[in-house]
C-alpha cells in the first residue's frame, strides 16, 4: 500500500466528514484522522492510551522537559493518560498535516498476553510517550484499518480483527516497551496506571499522595518517584495540569467564565485558579477567552 494513495483516501474522507476538536471520527470506533493544512499553535491537551501514525507533516509534543518530535513514517505510542503540549509544526495547503489516531485498548494487548511470548524486563525503564519509525506491518494494518472504516460491511466484519492485529504490532514495535510492561499486572507500569485511572477519575478533589500510592500499592516514596520517572510530573502536578488543561476546553470551547470554570475543575478561589493558570499557559485565562471569541 502506497503511503501517497492512503494520504490521498484520508484528505478525499476529511473533506466530507464532520470534525470533532481537532479530529475526524470514522465509522470505525476509536479510529479517528487528522488533517491541518498548516501549522497549529501549541495547544494543552490529555494524550489517553493511542497510537498516532503520521504520514505526511510533522507534530512536537512536550511533555515536561522532554521533547518529541515526529513526522512522516513515524508513529507516537502512548501508554498513560498524560497532560502534554502539542502542536502540528509542518503543514500546508499543498501539504497537509496527515495522521491516523487509534485508541490502544489494554484490555486487547493483555489478551495478547500468550500470543507474544514471553516479555522481559517488565520493569526496565521506559517512557509513557514514544515516537519512532512505523514498522511496514504496523502501517499496512493501520492502513487496512482505515480502508475497512469505509465500507460499512468491512468495518463490521474485518475492523474487530485488524484491530487486534494492530495491538499486537504495537507490542511487538520497538517503541511498545511501556505497553509490554503493562501486560504485567504487578509492573510499575501497571500499578502507576492504577493511580492514575484514580486521578483522572476524580480530579476535581484533592487526593492525597499517600492514597494514590496505596491505590498503586507502593510506599510514598516509591510511587511518588516512579510516578515522575514515567509521566515526569510529581503527581500533585499530574493533578493540577488535568484541572488546568480541562478548564481551558471549558473556556475556549464552551464560552465558560474564569469563575465557572474555575469551580468546575475543582478550584475554590478564582485568584488562586487564574494565577495558576497564568504561570502555567504564560496568559491570564481572559485572555484565552477573548481570543476564542475572535476567532469565530
């Protein structure tokens, strides 16, 4: 399958198919593809568990410190639920910006569990966010999934298997460290992901440290470091930037005042959440809101 003739079949669906935020859904659930035909400003956002397969353009996520750069022929394999910085950096009209997004199903790569053999060093560091070069299998499934999208018979009958085909490519792909990890059940990878389901569950409310690393079962101090070690947020940060990041969706997207959206996430004090807000987007959440406005 030529990369050309499936940027072509994905500009030919985007063109008629209704956006959602930043994506276009398919008939295919959890299969969803982007097209910017130029650059985005960078942008707050919670990358959950997916793989993000590019095939022409380019996309810098920032995850703290960390900088993941990534463009045509290379895929992003997230594995946690994590708050990033991102940003379409390469697109043009001529050009687009052409990516295909699957949500990684835990459930599915655990079912694979046998089929892929035995996984060494379940504990050996690893990254929640990795990009790298697409294995050939690995693209010619993604594309095949798409192509299934379109029929409505071939997404019934062939999505189901195509997908676990793609889940198993992800294990086996050089960048799948962090998702054969999670087949473990009892690996850091695993016991983090628990406390960070109960995070995400419940941000809104304070949940104190020595609650989440019970949640992982580990002591304070060990989840507290391999919490950052994996997401390289200390978890009360974790917490804030899922406040933060959900009250500039409320702001932007949903016209919200500063002080409703401040109470929405959790904040009790519109001071205290703007002020955060500010140091953490470098403007005041006014600012945002005039802009968004603007722009429609």
């Amino acid at each position: 399958m030529l990369i050309a003739d499936l940027v072509a079949d994905i500009q030919a669906f985007a063109k008629s198919a209704q956006r959602v935020g930043s994506i276009f859904p398919t008939p295919v659930a959890g299969l969803s593809v982007l097209c910017d035909a130029e650059p985005t400003r960078f942008e707050a956002m919670v990358y959950d568990p997916v793989v993000c397969l590019v095939l022409q353009g380019e996309k810098e996520t920032r995850l703290g410190d960390r900088i993941v750069r990534f463009g045509a022929g290379d895929s992003l394999i997230v594995s946690h639920s994590i708050p990033v910085m991102a940003a379409v950096t390469n697109a043009s009209a001529a050009s687009p910006y052409v990516a295909m997004v699957l949500t990684v199903d835990l459930q599915t790569t655990r079912s694979l569990y046998d089929e892929i053999g035995g996984v060494a060093e379940p504990n050996a560091p690893a990254m929640s966010l990795n990009a790298a070069p697409t294995d050939p299998a690995l693209l010619d499934a993604m594309g095949r999934l798409f192509r299934a999208s379109q029929d409505p018979v071939e997404a019934r009958a062939l999505a189901p298997s195509i997908k676990r085909e793609v889940h198993f490519r992800l294990l086996r792909a050089e960048h799948g460290t962090m998702l054969r990890q999670l087949l473990h059940l009892d690996s850091v990878a695993s016991r983090v992901g628990k406390a960070i389901a109960l995070i995400r569950g419940d941000y809104t409310n304070s949940i104190a440290v020595a609650d989440m690393a019970k949640a992982a079962g580990m002591s304070p101090s060990n989840f507290h470091a391999h919490f950052k070690a994996l997401t390289t947020k200390t978890p009360l940060q974790y917490q804030k930037d899922l406040r933060l990041t959900e009250a500039r969706r409320l702001l932007v997207e949903e016209r919200a005042s500063v002080a409703s959206a401040a109470f929405s996430v959790g904040y009790e004090s519109a001071t205290q959440f703007s002020r955060e807000y500010s140091r953490k987007f470098g403007v005041p959440p006014r600012h945002d809101i005039f802009d968004a406005a603007a722009a429609h």
